[in-house]
C-alpha cells in the first residue's frame, strides 16, 4: 500500500506541530525557573529530627510557598544539629526575627519548613544569612508523648510488681502493723488522759495564781500611786539627790585627807630610815674605834678650859 502524497504532506505537518507544541510547552516552564530569581538561607535544626524532609522540599510562609529546601547536611562542628539549605524566592521581604521551623504532610510522613513571625517594621535578613529555629508543635507534642509512655510504662510495671503476690503478702504485714501500732496508740491516749486532764487542770490553777497575783500588784501600785502626791515624790527624790552628791562631796574629801595622810607617813618612813642608817654607821664606827668616845671627851674638857 502506497503513502499518497498529500497523506506524507499531512503526516509531516503533525509531526512537526507536535514538535512545535513539545517545544513550546516544554520552553515555557524552563523560562519560567529561568526568569524566577531566588535568594539562599541556611538554617540549623536542633533536638528534632527531620526525617521525613527531602531535597525539593517546598518552603511556606503561613502556608503559601516561596521557594524549596536545596540541600539537607549535617554540621561537622556539631553533629547534633542539621544544617538545612533554602532557596526563598527574590520578591519574598526576609525579616530578622523570622524563624523557621518543620511541619508535617498530614500523615505521609513528608516534611515542609515553614516560615513564621516578622513584622513590617523589621530590617530584612541578608542573602546567605542563617534564619533562627524552633521545635515545631508536633515534634514538642510527640516528644512529650513520648516521655508519658515511658511514665506509664514504668508506672504499669511498678503495678505489676506490688500485684505480684509476695508484694501483697508484704503489703498486708504492713498494714498488720499499723494497726496493731494504732491499738496500742489509742490504749495510751486513754490511759494518759486522766493525767493529761489533771496536768491541764494544774496549769489552770498555777494561771489563775498568776493573774491575782498581777492583780494585787497592780492594785498596790495604783494605791501607792494615790496615796502619795507627785510633789512628795519630786522633793523625795531632790533630798535622795542632795543627799547622793553630799557622799560623793564626802568620798572625796576622804580621798584627798587618806592621800595627804598616806604622803606623811611616807615621809616620816623615809626620815626614820635615814635615821636608822645614820645610827648604824655610828654603832658601826665606834664598835671598829671605841677609843673615839674617850678623844672626844678630852678634847671638849679642853676646849672648856
């Protein structure tokens, strides 16, 4: 069977629109990531893990995407944190105190980033800079469910240990123990109580003597207080106060007289030892020379003549 030529004309005219078509629908999508222009950020993540996001990964902010995670990595200087590359696009206002933290997909398991907070009056962040981070709610959620399965695992095998029989046997010996330290409690309340009461009653009585007392005190102070008049009070306590300075006048003339008594009798100690010497150097003299008592005599004889 022969191909006409108007069917070849026909065939090539749809060949080449399906290549034209082909081109063009294929042209168009690569001008567009072409033309898109984009700006990188780095993020680190910590204490969550990111498993779930990949490469291609779409950014949002407040659910709206503006651009795709470009490589996931960890961080050599610090192996508990994920290193995460985006790429938001150029139009996107990136402010400071943005943050970037990870969803979930629903329950596929798959991850996006999402883009959160900033305000309008915020400086934008600079291309190639780091975008702080914070554990997403369901990673906080599924952390603390975590810990309470742990908690009631533990609390469950704690059950199972105080079900277990010797346990109860222990459990029931104790409380055997109470009890019977209870009773024995209860007898000694009943039997003290008579004492206690005659304790309390004691006191009671030793309270009342002590307020009749401070009654019989303050009655004898307000009779003290009527009886004698502010102005005896005053001229007793002027006589009790010229009486005090003429003892202390006293107390120093006495003072002053066994002080001038004490330098006599020093005085007159000293000329008594001057005296007691000069006796003994004259005893002393006369027992080495008695001769002298002789020459002495004579030569006054003489001098009388």
């Amino acid at each position: 069977m022969s191909i006409s030529r108007s069917q070849r004309a026909r065939l090539g005219v749809f060949v080449i629109a399906g290549i034209v078509l082909l081109a063009v629908f294929t042209a168009i999508p690569l001008g567009l990531k072409l033309t898109d222009r984009y700006n990188s950020y780095i993020a680190f993540f910590e204490g969550e893990s990111l498993s779930g996001l990949e490469q291609g990964a779409v950014v949002k902010f407040n659910g709206v995407p503006i651009g795709k995670v470009e490589k996931i990595s960890y961080s050599p200087s610090d192996l508990s944190r994920v290193r995460v590359e985006f790429r938001i696009q150029e139009d996107f206002p990136m402010k400071v105190d943005m943050v970037a933290t990870s969803g979930s997909m629903g329950i596929t398991g798959l991850k996006y980033v999402e883009i959160t907070g900033g305000s309008n009056e915020s400086e934008l962040l600079k291309p190639g800079s780091e975008i702080p981070t914070r554990i997403s709610t369901f990673s906080s959620i599924t952390g603390k469910a975590e810990s309470i399965v742990a908690k009631i695992e533990l609390l469950l095998n704690h059950l199972n240990q105080i079900s277990n029989p010797d346990s109860l046997r222990n459990i029931k010996t104790i409380l055997d123990n109470v009890a019977d330290i209870t009773f024995n409690v209860n007898g000694f309340v009943k039997e003290s109580a008579p004492q206690i009461n005659g304790i309390a009653s004691s006191s009671q009585n030793i309270l009342t003597k002590i307020d009749n007392i401070a009654s019989d005190v303050k009655l004898l102070t307000g009779s003290f207080s009527s009886t004698i008049s502010a102005d005896r009070i005053n001229s007793t306590f002027n006589e009790i106060d010229s009486t005090v300075l003429s003892l202390k006048n006293l107390s120093i003339d006495l003072s002053l007289m066994i002080r001038q008594s004490r330098e006599d009798f020093i005085v007159g100690m000293e000329n008594i030892r001057e005296a007691t010497e000069n006796a003994n150097q004259l005893t002393k003299i006369l027992a080495e020379n008695p001769s002298l008592l002789l020459r002495g005599e004579s030569q006054k004889r003489r001098e009388i003549r």
